[in-house]
C-alpha cells in the first residue's frame, strides 16, 4: 500500500472478526514495529502478544467496568454537542462497546510494554506531566498500526488498561521494571474496516515562527 494512503485511511478499527492472523502475517506487522526509532537506538519497549483464551477473558474482565463508566460519560457530553458531531460520536462509542464485549474473541492483543530505565525522559523535572519519554515507544506503535492496515487488519490503540498495571501486572508476568505502554488488538475487520480519517485542517494545526502565525 502506498505510504500516504496507508497513513490517511487507518482509522481506530474496534469491530474485530475472531479469525486468526497467519503466523507470516503476524510477524511482518510486529517485525514493522521494530523498525520505528528509539532515544539511543535503545529500543526499551517488548511486545508481549497474547492469544491465550485465559488471558484474553482475565483481560476482557479489567476492561469491562472502566469501558462503562467512560463510555456513560462519553454518552452524557454528547448530549449537548451538535447533531453531526453526536451522531460521530455515538457510533465511535458504539464501537468501543464491541469492543469491549468481544475483546476475549479479538485473535491477538499486542501488549507494548516499557522499561523507563531506557528512555531518554527530558522532561521528567518540569512543572507538567511528562510525555517527551514516549517518544522512544509509540513510534513502534504507530508501525505497527500501518503495517495492520497494509495487511488487511483492523487494529486500534488503546491505553484504558494502563491505569491497571497493578492489576494486569500477575496475569501476563510482568517483570517488575516493566510497565504498560498501549494495548492494541488486532483482527481482520467485521465490514469495511478502515477508511478516510476525519482530522482537523493543516491550517489548524501548524503556525509559522510565532504562536497562531499561518504557515500558509
């Protein structure tokens, strides 16, 4: 697939078929994150891939409770957005929904795991939350979501879970210097899938050197 169509059609696929994913596939799409760049060439992230039942359904029943209560207040700000925007929203939540009631039946979940001790945290001493240390780790996420849709796969990136580390720590064995960084289940899509994402203007987004200065 042609690199600008793959980045402008991968949209966030929830609805997953149980199918599974050829072992040759698999490893071309988790072979695609290891190419993404790292502070240091360190690459201090693993990919643990779950496809055990077990697994999956212990997972799936951490998910169940957060997912409602997001999802129940997603439903109630929507309430006062404009039709269009409601209706977008309504059907992404949906999706989420079938997400979460099929999560145990996804044919592979991703586990992108982190050891801090690799990163190259710039900004770990200032007055915000930090952010400059995924830096090193979500690059090979967004690998991997490309190489999913050029193979076909629907796949979507989900952190709902890392507020569980403690939690999802036991079930999948998790050596104590390492954290959770996303989630992403991936599985051939049930209907159409991907498609053109829907993002803000260029204009909105970029400013020419000075704050709110158009580039164009």
């Amino acid at each position: 697939m042609e690199l600008y169509e793959a980045m402008g059609t991968t949209r966030a696929v929830r609805r997953l078929r149980p199918d599974p994913i050829p072992d040759d596939v698999l490893r071309r799409v988790l072979t695609a994150a290891t190419h993404a760049p790292s502070g240091g060439n360190r690459q201090a992230w693993r990919m643990l891939v779950v496809k055990d039942p077990g697994i999956k359904q212990r997972l799936q029943a951490l998910w169940l409770e957060p997912w409602r209560l997001y999802a129940e207040a997603g439903r109630a700000a929507l309430q006062a957005a404009p039709e269009a925007s409601r209706d977008k929203g309504l059907r992404s939540l949906a999706a989420g929904d079938y997400l979460a009631e099929h999560l145990h039946e996804v044919p592979a979940i991703v586990v992108l795991c982190f050891d801090a001790r690799g990163l190259a945290i710039t900004d770990a001493k200032l007055a915000r939350p930090s952010v400059v240390g995924g830096a090193s780790i979500y690059p090979a996420v967004q690998n991997l979501l490309l190489a999913c849709r050029a193979e076909g796969l629907g796949c979507v990136l989900t952190t709902l879970l890392c507020a569980f580390e403690e939690e999802v720590r036991p079930i999948l064995e998790l050596p104590p210097q390492w954290y959770l960084g996303a989630f992403v289940p991936i599985g051939y899509p049930v209907g159409r899938g991907h498609g053109p994402v829907s993002r803000r203007p260029l204009e909105a987004m970029t400013f020419l050197d000075r704050w709110d200065q158009p580039l164009f």
